[in-house]
C-alpha cells in the first residue's frame, strides 16, 4: 500500500518525534519550517531521511539488519531490522525503507525495554564494558 508522498513525509516526521520524545526530549514543531523538528533550538535529526543520523542509532543500538528475499526474486523486496519488518515497495527507495525500519526498531527497542532509556548519551555509556 503505497502513501501519496504528503502522508509517507507526515509518516516519516513523526516517527522522528515519537523517537524524540522517546529519548526524552520535548519536541517543538515550527510550522515556517514544515517537517523540522526542533528540540530548544536544535533541529531533531531526520533520522528516517538522512543516513548520517540513522547510522548513528544502528551503531549505538545495534540494530541487526537482514534482508529478505521472496522465492523467484532476484532482488531483496523487504528489510529486516530487530523484530520490524518494513517492505521495499511501501517506501520511496530501497535505503528510505532501510532507514524506516531502523528507526522503527530503536523505537520498539525503547518502548519494551527501558535500560534503552539510559544509552541517548553517547559520551558515557554506564555498564557497557568495551572489549577490544
């Protein structure tokens, strides 16, 4: 089921809220500047848009990602992040879907376990032993 693109935007901006405010943030919407999210004066990271920002949560979360091909396909038609599943067809592009099941995920992630809670600051991560 494909969104016009006004609703898969609208989609995308509030699964960044809703992970905004996950992380305990308090998330302001202006409407000069439709689709950015603000925190104080900081825009929220357009996690479900921009790679830089997605590959940060993928990286501090560990996401685990597969992708998923149907019999007789050639190419992979779903992303598998954590427990999310997110198909290519329902988003703009193939790395859109990618970004949209991560945060999906780290939002799942968040909402069922709340050690998560504690990791938004990547400076100190208290119990994390690093093994090199």
């Amino acid at each position: 089921m494909r969104m016009s693109d006004e609703e898969y935007f609208r989609s995308c901006v509030a699964k960044e809220r809703h992970l905004a405010q996950l992380l305990g943030h308090e998330v302001e919407e202006y409407c000069e500047s439709a689709g950015t999210l603000w925190i104080n004066t900081e825009p929220v990271p357009q996690w479900t848009r921009d790679w830089n920002a997605c590959g940060a949560l993928l990286t501090q979360y560990g996401i685990p990602l597969s992708f998923h091909k149907e019999a007789g396909e050639t190419r992979c038609s779903a992303v598998k992040a954590g427990p999310v599943v997110v198909h290519f067809t329902d988003h703009p592009n193939r790395e859109r879907a990618v970004m949209y099941a991560i945060v999906k995920a780290v939002i799942h992630l968040i909402e069922h376990d709340k050690s998560f809670k504690d990791l938004h600051h990547p400076l100190h991560l208290p119990g994390m032993h690093h093994h090199h």
